[in-house]
C-alpha cells in the first residue's frame, strides 16, 4: 500500500527557502518512504495527540505525520536540523 504525501503551506514555504538541491534531496526522499514510512522515520517526544515524526536527509530535516486510515503523510515542516525544532 502507497501513502499519498502532502505538504502543508508552511513546509512549501520552508523548501523555497532551502538551497535548490537540499529541497530537491527532501523532496525526492520523502517520496521515497511512501511503501514503508515507519521504517525511515522517528517520532518526536512532547505531543500530545497524533503523533510526530522526523524524516533525515543529511543534516535537512522534515517533521510529519503519519495518517494510516487515509493512507496519508502530511509534511508539516522541513529546514536544516539547527533550526526545525524550534
């Protein structure tokens, strides 16, 4: 089963600000993990509700959710890893 993935308008607007090529790497990445997202993903401590991921591209990072019943993983954010926990 393939997840569909969709990025929030914050995440769009984080991509634009990334240089060209780390926006491409994430992009292509997280269309990468849309057979098995669990097993390249790790869920971020401190909230409460549905549960928060973190997808690595070399020091980029993409925060995400995962929806099972709608077979869907929504991009919440993406930066550079100095930055996106903030």
């Amino acid at each position: 089963m393939t997840y569909t993935v969709i990025y929030t308008a914050r995440a769009r607007r984080d991509l634009r600000k990334l240089p060209a090529e780390a926006a491409r790497r994430l992009i292509l990445a997280i269309a990468g993990i849309r057979e098995e997202p669990y097993q390249h993903v790790r869920k971020l401590a401190g909230f409460s509700g549905t549960p928060v991921y973190r997808f690595r591209v070399g020091r980029y990072r993409a925060v995400l959710t995962i929806e099972d019943e709608q077979l869907l993983i929504l991009v919440l954010e993406a930066g550079d890893r100095s930055s996106i926990y903030r």
